[in-house]
C-alpha cells in the first residue's frame, strides 16, 4: 500500500463533475428537459457497485440494472446537476470532449474503475474508451497528456479501444491520482501502484 498523494482522488472532495470520467469512458448521456442522465455499461458487478457509490458519493442518486446483453448497467437519475455536463460533452447530439479538459484525479479514478484494466502483469495500463465515438479519442489523448500522463491510443478500429499508459513514471502519476482499487476488485485487474 502506498502513501496518500496530495494529487489522490482520496484527498479531492466529491463532485458532480466526477462524472465526466464516465464520459470520457464508455459512458453516456441523455438530457431530459432541465436535466440529464449519465449511464455506463461495465464487464464486472464490482465495477458497477464502486462506480454506484462515486455516483452518490457525489450526491446523486445511482442505480444497478443490466443492459440488454446483461452486463451490469449503473445510472444516475435524471438529476438538473447534470444538465450542464451533458451541454460540455455534446457536440450536436454526438459525444465531444470539453475543449481543453484537464481530467482531475476523482475524474481519472471513475473512469478507471469503469473501463480501466491492466496487461502485461501490472507493465502497462488502459483507460477503455467509448468505441462509439472515435472522433473524441485523440481528444482524450491530449487531455490525458495535459494531465501529465502521456498514453498511447490503441484499438481505434476495433470493439475494445483505449489509452495505454506504460513507463515506471506515468504508471505512478496514474497510481497517485486514483488511489487504491476498490475493495473488492479482483486481482485481475492489475490496478497501477506507487
């Protein structure tokens, strides 16, 4: 177990805008009128139960359901908080990355738990992406860079895409924005340490 870093998600209170690290994940969104809804489809009922208490820990309400193929589903309600997300990450009706978003460490550690997983024994971590909006991948690359983490974008013509993070140095940047892996994550998943 490492040492707090004053960059971990653990020391940065809770905000709505945690959530844009769904979105820059395989998340998506739906506005209703003065509000909006955020929803992600996750491979692991562990993911699902982490990525729930982000949710509320943000205050808002959050729900586990499954998808139509039954992987689990994990939603917000339809909450005016995030009316304003929603408007920052469309473009038109397409998902857009925030011109010159800067994901913080609570941002980073959701969309870690979300769609994260590490290859190679630990050697090298991806950040999925949404395979359904590719336009915003080299967007996420730059902004994974601003955020001192230069990744390797992969799988951009298939149903898996992601940033890769490899390196000693950027794997522990990685590590001390997002903490340590939920409880209950299995070992597979190959969490980054500092």
């Amino acid at each position: 177990m490492g040492q707090l870093s004053f960059f971990s998600a653990e020391a940065t209170p809770p905000a709505v805008t945690d959530l844009s690290g769904l979105l820059a994940g395989p998340g998506q969104m739906v506005s209703f009128g003065a509000g909006a809804r955020i929803s992600v489809v996750v491979d692991e009922q562990w993911r699902a139960r982490a990525v729930a208490q982000l949710i509320e820990e943000a205050e808002l309400p959050a729900e586990i359901t499954r998808s139509e193929e039954g992987r689990p589903l994990v939603r917000t309600g339809v909450a005016p908080e995030l009316a304003a997300l929603a408007r920052e990450w469309t473009r038109g009706a397409v998902k857009a990355v925030p011109e010159m978003w800067v994901p913080d460490s609570r941002e980073l550690r959701i969309w870690a738990i979300a769609a994260g997983y590490g290859e190679h024994d630990g050697e090298r971590f991806v950040l999925g992406l949404d395979p359904h909006a590719p336009d915003s991948h080299p967007q996420l690359a730059l902004a994974l860079m601003r955020a001192g983490i230069a990744p390797t974008l992969i799988g951009t013509r298939g149903p898996r895409p992601g940033l890769r993070i490899a390196g000693r140095r950027r794997l522990m940047r990685l590590a001390e924005c997002i903490g340590e892996p939920p409880a209950d994550a299995g070992p597979s998943l190959g969490w980054p340490r500092f």
